[in-house]
C-alpha cells in the first residue's frame, strides 16, 4: 500500500483567494522563554489551502463543517488528468474516462504544479455541464486542484450552486502531483467545526494493493 498525501502545506506563505485572510501563527508561550510548554495561535481564512467547502459558504441555509455527512470524504476515488490549463472543463474532457460507479472524483489539472506561495487565476474548474453529467453517473463528492469551482471572476458562483443542487459535496485546492490516474481510497476529513462555512482538510489518497 502506498500513501500520496494531496494536502497544501499551511504556512505563512500559502497563497490564498484574493481579499481572504492569510494565515499567521503567534507565539503565545515558549519554553525557551521558561514557559512549560510551546503555545501557538492561528489565524486564517477557514478555505485555507486544501479545504472542503460546506454548503453554507454558498447558501444561507446550507449545512455547517460539523453537520456534513463523512461518508463522503472516505471512500473509493478516481483521479483523473484533464489536459486543459485554464477554463471551464467540459464533458468532452473527460471522455477518454470510464467513470461508470464512480462516487468521488478528482480531477488533476496543471494547477496541481502552481507552487503553493503563488497565486494562479488561471485554474481550470468543472464547468455546469460537466456537474450535471456526473451527477447522473452518481458522484458525490468532487475535488479539484485550483482555488474554486468557479471562476476567480465569478459573482454568480454557477458551479457552486450547481454541486449543491444536485448535492456533490466539494474539496478545492488539492495538490496530485505525482499521483498517477486510477483509483484509490480517498481520506480527508473537514475539521468539526460549528457555524462556519469550510474548514482545512488532510487529504490523502491510498492505494487499494
């Protein structure tokens, strides 16, 4: 069995959506300072690098990080390359695919290599008609590798209303480097957080040998 961790690294670097907190760690005790232990604080956006988004972020009525349903973040998934540098991702890419019995979907694109300080306008992200079709095939979960399934641009957050209409839960901000396409057993968890609208992720992916 081999693990491939698809997490961004939090650090005070990480690039994050223009106008979001970034993230700082303040130091609020130290043990070479005589304390009894080594104490931090954070600070940051709840869609810190690789992150589930929650319902609520898009709909008033939407579930919280701790009412969503964690069956949906463990379970077989399928990574599959889409050779397309920006724009929205159509059916058509993903023709090549058989996605029959697929219930997760990750989908690597070239902003997996986007280094994690910088940030890239550019990601592709599912376009509705790509949402629509595999929610007919059953997914129930999405992971993309850009900041959003929307444009940076978007105001109408199309793809996001769309996943949520046909109830496809959503994990943005994945690193595949190196991940080869196939299948694997996908974990990663949102922390259990009450009132908020996403929360950091550890994701990683196995291997089913």
């Amino acid at each position: 069995m081999k693990i491939y961790d698809i997490t961004r690294t939090i650090s005070a670097t990480i690039a994050t959506f223009p106008g979001d907190t970034p993230f700082s760690a303040e130091r609020k005790a130290a043990l070479s300072n005589g304390d009894p232990v080594n104490l931090f604080t954070f600070h940051t956006t709840a869609h810190i690098g690789t992150h589930a988004d929650a319902p609520y972020h898009y709909d008033d009525s939407g579930l919280h990080p701790d009412q969503l349903n964690l069956e949906r973040y463990i379970g077989l998934a399928h990574v599959v390359t889409v050779k397309r540098s920006s724009g929205a991702i159509i059916p058509d890419d993903l023709a090549h695919v058989d996605l029959r019995g697929a219930k997760r979907l990750l989908l690597h694109t070239t902003a997996s290599e986007s280094p994690s300080d910088q940030w890239n306008p550019n990601y592709p992200y599912p376009s509705v008609e790509l949402i629509d079709w595999i929610a007919e095939i059953g997914v129930v979960l999405i992971g993309v590798d850009g900041f959003s399934v929307d444009p940076p641009t978007s105001k109408t957050l199309d793809s996001h209303h769309r996943l949520n209409y046909h109830d496809i839960y959503i994990l943005e901000t994945l690193c595949l480097t190196g991940v080869p396409d196939g299948t694997y057993e996908l974990i990663a968890l949102p922390l259990k957080i009450a009132g908020v609208c996403g929360t950091p992720v550890r994701a990683i992916l196995r291997t089913l040998d």
